[in-house]
C-alpha cells in the first residue's frame, strides 16, 4: 500500500470546461501522486525542463481488448521469427529504451525524473511492461500503469520490425484474460487507431474508470516467471488457458 498522497487533484470536467485537456501543472512525481492522479483520469504528459504538467484529455482514447485483432503480417512475423516474450522483467529497461530518442524526434517526454517516479510505482505493484526478446536482447516492448482493473498505456518502442505490435498484442490477451473493460491509450493518434483503439467522452470515461479502479487488482505476478514463444501466441491467440 502507498501512504496517501498529499497533492489532491481537481475533477477534470470542472476546471478544463472547454475540453482543452490541461488540468494542473506542478505537484511531483512520486508513486503516491502519480497513483492519485491515475485513479482520477489524469496523467503527466511535459518536456524536460518544463514544470510538470496534468492532462485528462477530451476525448479520451482507449481499446477494447475483446474488439482488438492482430493484422495479418504480424502473425506471419511472429510465426517466422520466434521472439521470446516475457511480463515485468525489465521494467526499468523497458521504460529507459521508450525515453531513447527516436528516428522521428529528437526529444522525448520521458526524462529521469519520470523514470524514477514510474520504477517506484512498479516497485510498489502499480506497474508493468511486457519485454520482446531476440537472441537473449531487449528489442522491443512496452509499460504503463496497473490499478484495480484499471490498464493504463504509457508507451512503446522497438529496434526491429513489428515487435512494440507484439507486446501490444501480449497486453491485449492479458487483458482479454483478465477481462478488463479496455486499456486507456490517453491520447488518440492514427497509430493507435491503426491497431484498434477509439474514443470516448472525457465524462463516460471517468465514469468507467470510477468502478474499475476499485476492483481486485490484476495479479501480474502469476506471469512473472513465463517465457511466452510469439510463434505459441500467434498461433493459439491466448497466454494461459
């Protein structure tokens, strides 16, 4: 359990009337806040050497894991190549390579103070990232926040083809599993779209997110010491039967 957190934050609806999507800015980064601030649609989203800035977006951008289904290339490439694909292994590595820059942007969002806050979040339960391995290397994956049934997406890379859209699958079936309303995508983008993902109204989320957060936490630790095969997943489209 965390000690409660001693930044209390407003209801989005009320102070960003105009949807603009900004709630608050300062606060920090500690588990504590970040968890106070999931459990009420908001998240920090900032550049480095900026001051920490809130958003609970209008709409909304999540996916219904049951709705989602993998493209036709992925499964060929998960079948050709046989990743290794593992669940909280290497959070802080998976977490330090999405901050990496990438071959369309030079900056990131995802500086050290936001590395730390996250690793302890993850530390105290709150935490998750899904691993793609190729010959015993990290070259892939993702991580995002867990609370109650609650799956909240952060971020994603690869250094390889397809293999940030394999761990995306790997959360799919996990949630699908665990049978979890969606999975909060934040901000909505044609990426995300491409793979799934829709709006809601900021309101209809918060809704949602209300009961979801209350529920029995997912129990990521029954995963901890699995080594999924992407050719297993791709061709029995479960983890765990």
């Amino acid at each position: 359990m965390l000690p409660p957190s001693q930044y209390i934050f407003p209801n989005p609806i009320e102070v960003d009337l105009d949807g603009e999507g900004l709630i608050c800015i300062g606060a920090d980064l500690s588990p504590s806040t970040l968890y106070e601030a999931y459990t009420h649609g908001i998240f920090p989203w900032f550049s480095e050497g900026e001051p920490i800035c809130w958003w609970s977006p209008e709409p909304r951008c999540i996916i219904n894991p049951k709705q989602y289904h993998p493209s036709k290339s992925l499964i060929r490439n998960m079948k050709k190549f046989d990743y290794k694909i593992t669940i909280n292994h290497a959070f802080e590595q998976v977490i330090r390579s999405c901050s990496l820059p990438r071959s369309y942007a030079n900056e990131t969002w995802i500086s050290e103070d936001i590395i730390q806050g996250y690793c302890q979040l993850f530390d105290a339960g709150y935490g998750y990232s899904i691993e793609v391995w190729g010959n015993e290397k990290l070259v892939g994956g993702l991580y995002g926040v867990s609370i109650g049934q609650g799956c909240f997406g952060e971020s994603m890379f690869s250094t390889e083809t397809d293999v940030s859209k394999m761990a995306f699958y790997t959360l799919m079936l996990l949630a699908k599993e665990n049978n979890l309303p969606w999975v909060d995508c934040q901000l909505v983008n044609e990426h995300l779209l491409s793979l799934g993902a829709s709006t809601i109204s900021r309101q209809a989320y918060l809704e949602s997110l209300k009961n979801v957060v209350k529920l029995p936490q997912v129990d990521w630790k029954i995963y901890k010491d699995s080594v999924f095969s992407s050719k297993t997943i791709a061709s029995n489209n479960y983890l765990f039967e």
